[in-house]
C-alpha cells in the first residue's frame, strides 16, 4: 500500500529526529521575530485591505460542534482553557497567536486593541470573560471580525491559527436554523481563501463520514492546503487490530494518497482542574498513540502521522515554511499598496482643493471641458474603452427596453411594420442585409457607424399607408387652391399622409441617435480611466486621466456633467428633427421640382480602359447629367399627362393617381434613406461635436449641487485622514518586513 503522506519531510525537515539546527539560539530567535512580524502586520491592516489579495497565509480550524476543536488548540497552546462564548456558542473567529517562551510559567495572556494597535495582558480568566463579551454581544447574528489572542508560555507552540465557528448538525427552532446558516456561510468564506491552511478535525473512525473533510475538498479538491486531524484516537484502541491497523490509517481507500492526515488523542479528565500538568497528560497521551499502535502492528512509515507531539513539531515547521515563502509576494504586495495609497491621498487631496467654495463651478466646468474632449476622441475612434460595448442585436433590444420604458416613441414608431416580429427585423439584418459587425461588440464612433446603416434600413420600410378611393381623388380635385391640375392634386393627396409617415421614421432615428449619445457617457468615462498605462497613453493629455479620477470618485460633478451632456443631446435632437421635417415638407410640397436622379455614372466593367478627362469630354459629362437630372421629373410629368379627365374614366384616374404618388413617394423615401447618414452627421453629430465643450464652459451648479459638494469636502476630510493612516501602517509594515529580511534573511 502507498505510504500516508504526513508531513511532508521533502519540503520541510527530515522527519526521523529533530535536527541540530533547530534547538540554535539564532535559528529559534529568527522563528519569534518572523512569527511576530507576521502577526503584527496582519493585525494592523485587518480590515483594511482585502484579505483574498493580500499573500498572508494563516491555519484556521474547522470541524463539527464537540469535535475535540478547542481541546486540539489547547493542546498546541499547552494549557487548558475555556472560552466562555454563551448558549449560542462562538459567532465570530478567534485568532490565536501561541508563542513559545522558555522558562516562563505560568503562561502569560494577552488580548490586542485594535484602536491603539497594542497587546493589553489580562489574568487568563478576565481573558476568557472579554472573549466571551466579543461573541455574547453579537446576539444571534455572526461577524467576520476576529478578537486576537496571544498565548506566551513554556509549553506553547510557535503558532498562528484562527479558530472558527463550528459546523452545526440540529437547529432546534427557525432562530437557530438561521444563525446555523450564517456561521455556515462565515466558515466557507474562510475555507474559500487561497491563503488559509485548513486544519480539519474529524473524530477518528470511518472515514467515509467525514462530512467537514467533504467541505474541504468542494474548496481545495487537491487538498494542497488541508491538513486532516483524526481527534479521540484513543477511544478507537479496541477497533484497530494487526488485520485492519494499517489500513485504518490509509483510511480504507477513503482517503486519498497525498492528503497529509495525523492520528491523536488528547488529554481529558474528571473534574475541574486536571490531575497533573497538562503538558505531562499532553505526552503521556502522544506516546500512549505511538506505543498502542504500534504494538498492535503498525509500518514503522506510518510512526511520524500518530501523536500529538508530532503533529506540534509539524506544525512549527509548516508555519515557518509558509510565512517564510510569503515574505517575498507579501512585500511586494505591501509596494504595491503603498504606491496605490499614495496616488489615492493625492487624488484626494486634489479633489479636496478642487471643490473649494469658490473654486467649485470652475473645477466642474474644466472637470466637463475635459469630458467633452474625450467624447470627441471617443467617437473618432480610440479604442481604450470596452465599457457599454454591444452587438446591434444587444443594442436594439436595449433600445426598445428604453422605449418602452419612457414612451418616447409609439409602438408604431419604434418598429418597422413590413416585419411581423422584432425578432425578424433582427434576422433580416443579419442574413438578409448582412449588417457589417452586427455580431461584434461596439462602442463610440464605430458603433455610430453601425448605427447609421441600421437606420437607413429602418427608413427605407416607410410606408405610404394609405389607399385612395375615388372619392378622396374627386374631392381633392375639386378643393385645389390652385389650377385643378392632376399634378396639384397630387401633391395635395401625398400631404394628406405622406409626410406622417415619412417623420415616424425621421422621429425613430432622431431618438436612436440620442439615446445612442446618452449610452457614450459611461464609455467617454472609462476611456479617460483607462488612458493611463495603455499604448495610447502617449496620444493624450495626462490631464484627462487625473480629470476622470476626479469625476469617477465625485457623483455630483458626474451627476452634473451627465446632467449638460444629456440636455446638449435633447437640444441637437430637436434641431435635428426641425430640420428633417422642413425639408420633408418641402419635399412633398413640389416633388417635381425638388426630386433629381442621381447622376452617379452605372458599374460596369472595368476601369482599366478609363483615361484622364479633357475639357471636351467634361462639357460632355455636364450636359448629359443635366439632362439625366431632369430624367425622373420628365418620367413623372409623361405619366400625369396620361391621366384621363373625363368624369366617366375617374376609376382608372384613381389607379393612376395611386400608382404615380406610390411611386414618387418611393422616390421620396429612398432619397431620405440615402442622405440619413449625411444629414445625421452633418445636423447631429458634428454640431454635438463642437458645440459640447462649449455647452460644458456655461455649466451652471444649481443650489442643491452646492450642497452636496459642501457635504462631499467633508467625507473628503475623513477619507484623507482614513487613507493617510493606512499608509502610515503599510510603511511601517514595509520598513518591518526589509528590516527582517536584511538583518535575519527569508522569502529568497
């Protein structure tokens, strides 16, 4: 059978006999100094940064209620005692610091204050009633907030862990029920942290019912960092004989081969007080293990996984070993924060100074000058941002959930009736029209350019929407304000529903592009985060990133901005729509006069017979377009000259007349269709473009902007006074962590 991995003698120390090393004075004061160092600096910055990126590793102690967990710490620590946590048991972590003192008896206790960052000592029962405070004054409710302990003795162990909360099996009402469910979600978030060492008790038996070791693997299914402690080994003397030892300690095929495990009774005892001194009870029960065993036939391979003792000397090297390889990341991390911190009491600072009473309007004018600017490198093109990016398919969808949410558009409006879903409109962009990048996730000027091809589709299924009966034919005949002519009642017949139908399609695009500017805001912000550290940084002012720290960290300068960004895009929305509406009216008015063809020579064949033009050849091509441009007016005319005037022939004029506004309605729509990039760009797009920053230059702050700002300058105050004080415990801890490395070595 494969041998049980224990502790690991090839990464740690040989496992037959303690080396010569580890009883040197020097090696013994490195152990304390870098135990200490870590200590500290995990007491100063809890809470202060992240723990799951911050490179500290630490044992925590998981298992079921009555499991032997306590008794387990005791016996590292190497005294009994008995933190006094109320009926509901423990509700927070205990973070024990155990450090071994030769000579000192009885062991001294220590509690730490977080508010003066010192160790307090404390009679050990006093200790046990303020760690029984801690957890009493939660109620029935869990904190992730540890109260530290340090133990320094004789008997102790150099050790750090943190005993957490136990695993409960029966809630006896919903009130228990709850808070089972709340430590359980404590546990598993400590359990979760790539940095802690699980230390998971189990009372030693079957292993197939191991149900914590079975939390330990959904979170470390290699057990690279899990540690299994068979606890009460004693009480299963009589279970074990020569036939099933060794395979008791594999754990029958249950356990796998690289799971490093240890097997270990503990003292107990009748009574209050122990019958002698528990660290004699300690030994007495670590070769008790060893002897029983090993008399019962146990592989001398297995002798290092039984006892207490060995699993004390395991863990001193563990812990060594792990704080050791952390000195390095964590040093680097230390910089790293400092460096962030640093930036971060600049910024503050800035902002502070920025927001002034009388500094305040012009601060956020500059603050959307600079906002301006970058919406404009936006939407030429950089590439910086990927916020808000969208297929046209997430795109239009979002759309149509804004429309629909603020009624901006009618039903009818928003969707192109030729289609009998929105979903087949979207299908015929993408199979039929071949959208260019509808499935790739745009943002800034080239989603605008998408959105440009999209709304040329859109318009071009404008309808007439109306059919002509003789009456309506007669009766606009015969209403002309001018010469009853059959041109003249077609113009009055395409007014009648022409134009409405035209600027439901004009008012859709009008509040595409909008709503498209107003999505840009979020965008313009990231690209301006973004530029520093990035290929284009060089391209760009470094003011534009300090601006937008300041603008991100501020909602009421972002508010403010977003604020004149949206009614500069509502005042070019409505310009834009005028436009288009006067120059659809004039457009149904006299589309005879106002409708030319195009003059865009026809594809076809090659160009390599193509020579320079003469002066000959281009008088040539001017004429021919004048006379193609009148083309289509000339078409129209022939075919109202056909219409019939006689009363008994008005069916047939009827059909006529439909057929000839259908068909310069088409005209129309198509020529709308062909210049709605055109326009857009001309009428929407660049005076957004240049008229923004000046729009930003007259921002006005309103009084309750005044307000907030006051309000703002004094969480700044204690924002500066929060982030100076890390920084004043991250340059401590860096000057600790050098000064050990240069004057005693470790992390290389």
């Amino acid at each position: 059978s494969a041998p049980v991995p224990g502790p690991r003698a090839e990464h740690l120390l040989p496992l037959f006999g303690r080396p010569a090393s580890m009883a040197d004075g020097l090696a013994d004061k490195r152990k304390k100094l870098l135990l200490n160092l870590i200590s500290e600096v995990k007491a100063r910055l809890h809470g202060k940064v992240d723990s799951l990126s911050f490179p500290i590793p630490q044992f925590i102690v998981v298992g079921k209620q009555s499991v032997g967990k306590s008794r387990l710490i005791e016996g590292l620590a190497g005294e009994p005692f008995n933190f006094v946590s109320g009926t509901l048991g423990s509700r927070r972590p205990t973070v024990l610091e155990l450090r071994n003192v030769p000579g000192l008896v009885p062991s001294r206790w220590s509690v730490y204050d977080d508010e003066r960052q010192v160790w307090n000592a404390y009679p050990v029962q006093q200790v046990m009633q303020l760690v029984g405070q801690a957890h009493e004054k939660l109620g029935t409710n869990v904190s992730e907030v540890p109260i530290r302990v340090k133990v320094e003795g004789a008997d102790t162990v150099d050790l750090g862990l943190v005993d957490l909360p136990g695993f409960r099996a029966y809630a006896k009402d919903p009130m228990m029920q709850e808070l089972c469910m709340k430590i359980e979600k404590l546990v598993h978030k400590f359990m979760q942290d790539e940095n802690n060492v699980m230390l998971c008790v189990e009372e030693a038996g079957d292993a197939a019912g191991f149900a914590t070791l079975g939390k330990c693997k959904q979170v470390d299914p290699s057990y690279r960092r899990t540690i299994l402690i068979r606890n009460k080994l004693d009480k299963y003397y009589d279970d074990l004989t020569a036939d099933n030892i060794n395979k008791w300690i594999e754990g029958f095929g249950d356990l796998p081969n690289d799971l490093v495990r240890y097997a270990v009774s503990l003292p107990h005892w009748n009574g209050p007080e122990p019958p002698k001194p528990f660290s004699q009870m300690r030994t007495d029960c670590a070769e008790r293990d060893t002897r029983t065993l090993a008399g019962k036939g146990m592989s001398q391979k297995y002798i290092q996984t039984i006892g207490i003792d060995n699993f004390r000397f395991y863990m001193e090297v563990k812990t060594q070993q792990l704080f050791a390889d952390a000195l390095t990341p964590m040093l680097s991390r230390l910089k790293a924060m400092k460096e962030d911190y640093e930036s971060r009491c600049v910024l503050v600072k800035q902002e502070s100074e920025t927001i002034c009473e009388d500094n305040i309007l012009h601060a956020t004018r500059q603050a959307g000058i600079c906002f301006a600017q970058s919406f404009n490198y936006l939407m030429e093109g950089a590439l910086s941002s990927e916020t808000n990016r969208k297929t046209m398919e997430e795109e239009l969808r979002a759309f149509h959930d804004y429309v629909k949410r603020t009624g901006v558009l009618k039903e009818s409006e928003a969707t192109a009736t030729t289609f009998p879903d929105f979903d087949s409109y979207i299908e015929y962009l993408r199979d039929t029209v071949q959208l260019p990048g509808m499935d790739v996730q745009l943002n800034g000027g080239a989603q605008f350019k998408r959105l440009m091809y999209e709304v040329e589709v859109f318009t071009r299924f404008a309808g007439l929407g109306h059919k002509f009966r003789r009456e309506d034919v007669i009766q606009a005949r015969g209403s002309a304000l001018h010469e009853a002519t059959w041109q003249n009642v077609i113009v009055l017949l395409m007014m009648h529903s022409g134009p409405s139908q035209m600027k439901e399609k004009t008012k859709y695009v009008g509040e595409r592009i909008k709503w498209f500017f107003t999505e840009q805001k979020e965008c313009t912000l990231q690209f301006m985060l973004a530029i520093k550290n990035s290929p284009e940084e060089h391209m760009y002012s470094q003011r534009i990133n300090n601006q937008a720290k300041v603008i991100d960290r501020n909602e009421t300068m972002k508010s403010c901005i977003y604020q004149a960004f949206d009614e500069t895009c509502q005042r070019h929305q409505k310009a834009f729509m005028q436009m288009w509406n006067d120059w659809m009216n004039s457009m149904f008015t006299s589309p005879l006069k106002l409708l030319k063809a195009g003059s865009m020579p026809k594809i076809a064949g090659g160009y390599e017979s193509e020579i320079a033009p003469t002066f000959q050849t281009t008088k040539l091509r001017i004429e021919n377009e004048r006379k193609g441009r009148d083309g289509l007016q000339n078409t129209l005319q022939r075919q109202i000259a056909l219409i019939p005037s006689d009363d008994g022939l008005a069916n047939e004029a009827v059909d006529m007349v439909q057929k000839i506004i259908e068909q310069t309605f088409g005209r129309i729509r198509s020529a709308v269709s062909d210049q709605m990039e055109l326009y857009s760009k001309s009428f929407f797009l660049l005076p957004m473009l240049r008229r923004l920053e000046g729009d930003m230059a007259k921002l006005e702050l309103a009084d309750e902007d005044k307000m907030r700002y006051r309000a703002r300058k004094t969480v700044l105050v204690e924002e500066e006074k929060r982030s100076t004080g890390i920084l004043a415990d991250l340059n401590w801890c860096i000057d600790a962590v050098q000064k050990f490395r240069i004057t005693l070595g470790g992390g290389d």
